[in-house]
C-alpha cells in the first residue's frame, strides 16, 4: 500500500484523502461498516465524511466503559447525534473497573472490551469492516511511544492502515483539520477530560514531547513520523513476504511439542531473517511481543549450537538441543498426559496395549514384578498400592535419560520411557491413593505419521546477501 504522491505534504482536500484510503484499505465499495464512534472531535469527523462522501451506510458502536462519571454524557450524545443523522446507533455500556482481568491495566481491559463489542456487532450486522478514527497525530504519537520503549522496525510502522477488519480511513488527516472542518460545517463534538491529564503516557507524548519538538526543531514533526511509518510498513511487508517462507521451511512436527525447528536449518539462516522467523512464530502462537534484545539474545543461542532454554512471556519457553528447537507451554513437565486402560493385560486377554499418543507409539507389556513390589514403590512421595480391579495407567512426564526422545522433550515423554524400560505409573493430586497400579513394560518408537513433515523448499538459508546477524 504504497503513498499516493499526490498526497506529498498532506495537502489534498479531506475528501480525496478519504478517497485514498477507502480504496488502498479496500473498504470503499463495501456496502456496510461499522463506525467506532467516541464523541470525540476525530470520530464525529470521520462519520460526517462519510456521510457525505460515501456511498456505503455506516452503522456507529459506541461504548461507555463505565471508567468516567461522565461517560454517560457522551453515550446520550453519540444516540443523539446519530438519531438526527439517520444513522443507526448500538451502545453498549459495561463496567471496566470491574471487568478488568489479572494483570490488565485499565487501559488494557478498556481495549479488549471495546474491541470484542465492535467485533460482535460487525458480525450480527454483516458489516465486512470496523472504521476507527486514529489520525496522523495518533500515527505520530504511536511511533515516538515506540521509538521510547527501544524499537525496531516493526514498531516504526505503528499503527497498520488495515488489520484484518479494522481500517483507518483518517490516517492521512491531521487533529486540528477534522476540527476547523467540524467547525466550519457547525457539527459539535464532546471532549474526553482525560485526554487532558498528563498520568497517562500518550497523553504526555501528545501535550508536551510532540509540541516542544515541533516548537523548538521542526514544526511538521508529526508528518515526518508519519512518513516514516510509511516507509516502515512498506519494508515490513517486504520481511513478511520473506519470512512467509522461512517458517515452513524451518518447521518439524514432533509431538507433544505445539512446534518444533529443525536446529541445522535454523542455524543455517541469516541472522536477520531468523529474528523475523521468531517473531513470526511468536504470532502465529498468540503470544506477546519480546524486544528486540532479548530476541537477539535467543538468535544468538540458536546458532551457537548448544543445548539452551529461553523464557517467553505468556507462559512458554523456547527450548533446543542437537536437533530440534521446541516452543512450549509452562508447566513443561505436564504438557501431555493421557490415561490408559491396562485391564485387557492385566486379566491375560492380550500379551499388549497399544496407544497411540502423538507422533509416537506406545506398547505396554506385562513385566515379571510381583504385588509386593508395587505397594513399596512411589510417585511424588504417595505409596502406589496395587488395585487389580481398576487397573488404569497414567502417563507421566519422564526423566532426562529418557531414550528415543530429543533432549527438550524430554520433561513431556510418558514415565513409561525410563532407562530400564519400566513404567511406574503416578496419581493425579485429585486422585484417591487407592486407585490403580499396574507396573508393565513399556517401548516407545516414533510413528511413520511423525518422523517427517511435509516441507516447502521455497526458502533457501543463503540467498538474500551476506550475514550481519
């Protein structure tokens, strides 16, 4: 989505700008969408545009978060105003302070709430894109936040003109213009008095960074910011293009890991480029966003070779030895656990149980251990007593000198796989000590479904110049 170089300067009418974005964020010809209208002066604008230079029908979300005594206020406001319009409105009123989840702040759970009511109402409604007024002083102040908590490329885009159904059709628009044009077309607007407190960190990039950089270097600072994120987001599609390809190309399925490298094929990538293939992955998995130091840091151990392990947020751990590189969930001993009915062999019905569990396949068979044995030996400290009528097998994380298994895997592979080719069955915490022990033997191979996955060779480790990872 490249920029239209007549808008150079920002200096086309508003009208040609809304024209431009309606068509490179694909939205113009669409015949519905929801509007995310606040009140505030940039929402209000961006709905009057629309009213009189689109041709779709606009339907508004407003939300009272129930944060400000004043919120009220401007739900009456925003169903007033639409009413007068012709438009139709849908409010929904919730209470944030209350709704808040562990750990979220209040700006957080005020996103998430908003998002899912909008979300929701765009489905009910058949609206193929919600419209959000952010501006180029919101790209501007998103980018120099950003620019504040140590950034790299990705964060010098800041806000994306489309995401998904979300488009921006006043990215190219400046604050002050959608308020000279309020003005002049004499449609009010209500203000939100926090927007005005400087607690918060935007709101003290916005009233005092910005404006003492434009006062005292460059009055048309927040354009420039804006043109870069431009220019970022034009390369950031270029490394997505290039990273589409990387990661299935560096992807081996082995269970019970939720993905797996291949280690030789991620050591062979360019430095670069496997910063970019984690961070894709990190997406791909929903989890939080790392910086770029730390994620240097997991490059860095990836390509030196050794056995390693690196927290991610969220709960996981990116772990590797020899072979593979695993991305897995907190706790790493409990990833898996199956249960398995041992009464056919216990009874002498049959000499094995077979289960299948993930790429892998396990046997069971019936050990020389006699009833004596069983009630001595333990699982976190609880005797295991022997119970032949309810005879059920838990499976169990295993020890380090598990064999067949890739090093990281090993705290996630069944108790059965232990050196002596045993399995010593455990209790659940919320099981009765009584329930069931059967000792049998165990063997473990991997499956012809698990020993390989299908692999796009689009991707080739040395193309693309020289290595400065």
């Amino acid at each position: 989505m490249d920029f239209n170089p007549f808008l150079e300067g920002l200096s086309a009418p508003l009208k040609d700008r809304l024209t431009w974005a309606g068509k490179t964020q694909g939205w113009w010809t669409s015949p519905k969408m929801v509007v995310a209208v606040s009140g505030g002066g940039d929402s209000v604008a961006l709905a009057l545009l629309l009213k009189r230079f689109w041709p779709g029908e606009q339907v508004w979300g407003h939300v009272d978060h129930g944060i400000r005594e004043t919120s009220g206020r401007d739900a009456d406001f925003v169903s007033a105003l639409a009413e007068s319009w012709g438009i139709r409105c849908h409010v929904g009123r919730f209470h944030v302070p209350t709704d808040r989840i562990k750990g979220e702040s209040m700006e957080m759970a005020a996103r998430r709430v908003r998002h899912a009511f909008l979300e929701d109402l765009a489905s009910r409604l058949g609206a193929g894109f919600i419209a959000t007024a952010h501006t180029v002083d919101d790209q501007a102040e998103t980018v120099m936040l950003n620019l504040l908590r140590g950034t790299g490329l990705w964060g010098l885009a800041g806000i994306p003109q489309r995401r998904g159904p979300w488009v921006r059709p006043v990215i190219a628009m400046r604050r002050w213009e959608l308020r000279r044009y309020l003005e002049e077309s004499s449609v009010s607007w209500v203000e939100d008095e926090t927007n005005l407190c400087c607690d918060y960190r935007r709101n003290q990039v916005r009233l005092e960074l910005i404006p003492q950089v434009e006062r005292a270097f460059n009055p048309r600072f927040s354009e420039r910011l804006f043109f870069l994120s431009l220019e970022s987001a034009a390369r950031r599609r270029q490394v997505e293009e290039r990273r589409g390809a990387i990661l299935p190309w560096l992807k081996r399925r082995l269970h019970p890991a939720p993905v797996c490298w291949d280690r030789k094929r991620a050591s062979a990538v360019r430095g670069d480029d496997l910063l970019e293939a984690l961070r894709a992955q990190g997406e791909e998995l929903g989890l939080p966003s790392l910086d770029r130091i730390r994620i240097q840091e997991m490059v860095r151990k990836i390509r030196d070779k050794g056995p390693f392990r690196c927290p991610w947020k969220g709960g996981w751990w990116v772990v590797g030895d020899r072979a593979v590189v695993a991305f897995l969930r907190e706790p790493l001993e409990v990833m898996d656990r199956w249960q398995v009915d041992l009464a056919p062999l216990v009874s002498g019905r049959v000499e094995r149980v077979f289960v299948p569990w993930g790429d892998w396949d396990v046997t069971f068979k019936m050990g020389a251990f006699d009833a004596q044995s069983l009630v001595t030996m333990g699982h976190r400290g609880f005797p295991l007593m022997l119970d032949p009528s309810s005879p059920r097998a838990i499976l169990e994380s295993a020890g380090e000198d598990a064999p067949l298994v890739p090093g990281p895997l090993r705290g996630l592979i069944p108790k059965a796989l232990t050196s002596l080719g045993t399995f010593a069955p455990g209790l659940e915490s919320h099981c009765p000590p009584g329930r069931c022990v059967i000792i049998a033997k165990v063997f473990l191979k991997p499956t012809s479904r698990g020993d390989t996955c299908e692999v796009r060779d689009r991707f080739h480790p040395g193309s693309g110049g020289s290595d400065k990872g």
